[in-house]
C-alpha cells in the first residue's frame, strides 16, 4: 500500500489522507485553491449548467457593483498598484516622444531651419505629402513649406 504522494501543485511529497479518495492534492491553502481552480476551470468547459448559473452569477455580481466603482475602490485600497502605473504611463509617454525624435531625425527633417524659416514673415505654400511614408506623427496634418516670397 501506497502512504504517500507528489501534490500536484507544489510537488511536495505528502501523507494520503484516509477520508479523500485519489488524492492529488496536499492540504496547503494554495495547493486547495489550485484544485478549486482546476475543478471550476474543468466544470466551465465541460458542464453547460455549471457555466450558464456561473455566467449569470457574474452578470447579478456586474450589477451590484458597477465597474466604476469597483475600480475606483480597487484604485484605493492599492495605492502601490496606481503607483506602478502611473510610472509606467509616464515611460511609454517618454518612450513614444523618444521614437517620435527618432523618427524626425531619421527622416531627416532638419527643425532648426524649418523654425528659421517659419519665424520669418511671408508668404507659404502649404504642399500635403503622402502620410503613410511619415512615421513621426500619423494625427498630425503633413505639409511641406515652401517660401514664395520674404
Ligand atoms: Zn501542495
């Protein structure tokens, strides 16, 4: 007779305990949670009554709390998780205005003289050109500026 087991969760070797048949599990609260998952997860899949009275469980839960004002609850008890956040926004912010110089300098677009040039006073042409081969900034409206007279 077998005593023992490998969990299959934490892959611990256990004691069977005598009351549970065809254990896999150890009595660890995660090891228990990983098995109530695996179990709901295989019911989800498998059994259409458990996933209908599941889904309508969530839809009465949806209606009790809306989303706004789970998150914005969830926003406060975490303030390490909007921190997080926030710093991450503010490095994709910076990354993306990083690829937009990137980008300027790699279509060779020499700001310095279109500055010059647009500070003057005089007449411009403003000539539309082909967006999709302009990288820089796709909401922006591309012009070339040409001077007709100064
Ligand atoms: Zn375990």
């Amino acid at each position: 007779m077998i005593f023992n087991f490998i969990c299959q969760h934490c892959g611990r070797r256990c004691r069977f305990n005598p009351r549970v048949k065809n254990q896999e599990y150890c009595s660890r609260k995660e090891c228990q949670q990983a098995r109530k998952n695996k179990w709901e997860k295989e019911q989800y899949h498998n059994n259409p009554s458990y996933r209908e009275k599941r889904l309508l469980s969530q839809e009465a839960w949806r209606k009790n709390y809306p989303h706004k004002e789970y998150q914005k609850e969830y926003r406060n008890r975490r303030p390490d998780y909007v921190a997080c956040c926030y710093a991450k926004q503010k490095e994709s912010y910076h990354e993306l205005r990083e690829a937009e110089r990137k980008a300027l300098v790699q279509n060779n677009v020499n700001t310095d003289a279109l500055f010059a040039q647009a500070r003057r006073g005089g007449l411009y042409k403003l000539i539309p050109m082909d967006a999709t081969k302009n990288n820089v900034n796709t909401d922006a409206f591309i012009v070339k500026m040409q001077i007709l007279s100064g």
